[in-house]
C-alpha cells in the first residue's frame, strides 16, 4: 500500500474498474465518486459515509482496497484527475450529468462526445503497453487469428478481422457461438484466439477462448475488468477503460474503446512487419479502388 500515491490519473479507471467486486456499501462510495468526483474529493470520511448512508469503516475500507493509505491521497489524486479531465475535454462543449429525456439533440451529441472523448482518453493512459506488445507479437506469429464476441463486442471483433485481412494475415471472425466453439477446438499452437467483452463475463465469449485455449492456441482478452472470467482466459488481457452511460444496452463508451485497442494492435502488427503490409495495403486498396471506378462507368 502506497503511504502517498503517485498520481497516474488513473484513479477513477481503478474504482470503475473494481466496482463489479466491491460489497454494496463500498460500491455506493465508488459511485458517489465516479458520478461526482469533484465535490467527493471536497468531503470529509464521516460526510461521505453519511451521503453514500455507510459508516467510516467502509470508507477506510474503500480506501484502502483501491491501494491508499490515507484518505487524503485518495483526495489529491482525484482533484488531479478532475483537472485532467477537464483539460482533455476542455475544447468540447460544457455538459454534466448523464443522458436524461430532456435532453436536446445538442445535448445528448455534446454528452456522446464527452463520453467517448473520455474513454479514449483513459484506455489510452490506462493500456498496459507490455501487454500490447506481447499481443502484437502472438499475432504476428500466428498461422491463424480467429475472433469472437457477443452484440456489439461482434463488431469489435469483426473491425479487427477486415483490418488484419488487408494486410495479408489469415483472419476469421465468428458471429455464431456454436461455430466459434467448434472452431476453437480445432486450433493448435500456431493460432491464437481474440475474444472481446465489455464486461469479461459474458458466457460464450468466456467458452470460446477456454476451449481456444484448452486447444493449445494462445489467448488474447480485450475486455473492461482485468479481474474477469474472460481475462483468466487469457495470456494477454488488453484492458479498456470505458465510461458507460445509463444507456449500457448501446455499448456507447466501450464499443469505442475496444475499437481504439483494435486499432493499436492492428497498427502495431501492420508496423512490425511494414513492408508486406504496405505492399498489401496498396494491393488492397487497387482491387476496391478499381471496382468503383468501373461501377461508375
């Protein structure tokens, strides 16, 4: 436990991210000062226990859980975080709160915005760059890559799949649980399985890479919560850092945060092996471009 923290900004990624674990009254602390991290870091132990209708044990409790010693770092750490990120969004327009009905059109663009903004800008401070780099390094090794998620997390996995295929490497992704469950069992030591899930508990996603794995081909997670079903699936867990809205069901902050780890992985296997990729992305795009200018005519 740190006697007085480092601040990393990352401390509002560390509670989002252990909130799925903590006991309910540790939870209601996290979500006082998730949903308002500025006035929480203006409280004192015994007023925030009172507001979150806890006692002080929970709040040191709390405290200590997210690897502080003292209340008052926790504080300082988290003003530091709300200048942060009002510095990274201080060029969008001012908003607060969630998405409600009365929202206006302008309103609920300008929440979007803050959201997404926010959670690109976390998951890129909060990615573990050794990690990236192991799970660049298995998929340039890889004979074959297949994918797989659930919903919205489908989309993530096939965006990675188009993306690898352009550079020549041998892709596959599956829309269908049953398909990629059979298909993980055939896969051997020279494939390696991506699976993605927002929360890391989604059952079929969590099947598809234990057999993957079961099978002998290595494991990548891109999921929310390091501590997951899914992540203990995994070699390599690549961890977003969304912020969803009351609007989970529409996958906002974490589709776009999968897709910007997507995106990191496929540019760093397509820089690692830059010659055949350029060559491929300009072969690629010859064949697409060529089309449409015969459509046209």
């Amino acid at each position: 436990m740190r006697e007085m923290p480092e601040d990393d900004g990352t401390v509002l990624i560390r509670i989002r991210a252990a909130m799925p674990a903590l006991r309910p009254s540790e939870r209601r602390i996290a979500e006082e000062f998730v949903g308002d991290p500025a006035g929480a870091a203006n409280l004192s132990i015994a007023e925030l226990a009172a507001r979150c209708g806890t006692s002080t044990t929970s709040v040191v409790r709390f405290y200590q859980r997210m690897g502080y010693a003292h209340y008052k770092d926790l504080r300082i750490d988290l003003a530091r975080a709300v200048a942060r990120e009002e510095l990274t969004t201080s060029s969008l327009p001012e908003v607060s709160g969630d998405i409600d009905r009365n929202d206006s059109l302008e309103g609920i663009v300008s929440k979007v915005a803050m959201n997404e903004t926010l959670s690109i800008a976390d998951t890129a401070r909060s990615l573990d760059m050794e990690a990236l780099g192991a799970a660049v390094s298995l998929l340039l090794a890889a004979r074959r890559i297949d994918s797989f998620g659930v919903g919205a997390s489908s989309l993530v996995g096939l965006d990675l799949q188009q993306k690898l295929s352009r550079i020549g490497r041998t892709a596959i992704n599956w829309h269908d649980s049953h398909s990629a469950w059979t298909s993980a069992a055939t896969l051997d030591s020279g494939c390696v399985a991506v699976a993605v899930s927002h929360t890391g508990a989604t059952v079929d996603t969590v099947e598809f890479l234990s057999i993957a794995r079961k099978s002998g081909a290595s494991t990548v997670a891109i999921t929310n919560f390091h501590d997951s079903p899914l992540a203990r699936a995994a070699d390599v867990t690549l961890t977003t850092a969304a912020r969803e809205t009351k609007f989970r069901s529409g996958a906002l902050g974490s589709r776009i945060a999968q897709l910007m780890v997507v995106d990191c992985l496929f540019t760093g296997v397509a820089q690692a092996s830059y010659d055949e990729s350029m060559a491929a992305l300009r072969n690629t795009y010859a064949v697409v471009h060529e089309r449409v200018i015969h459509k046209r005519t």
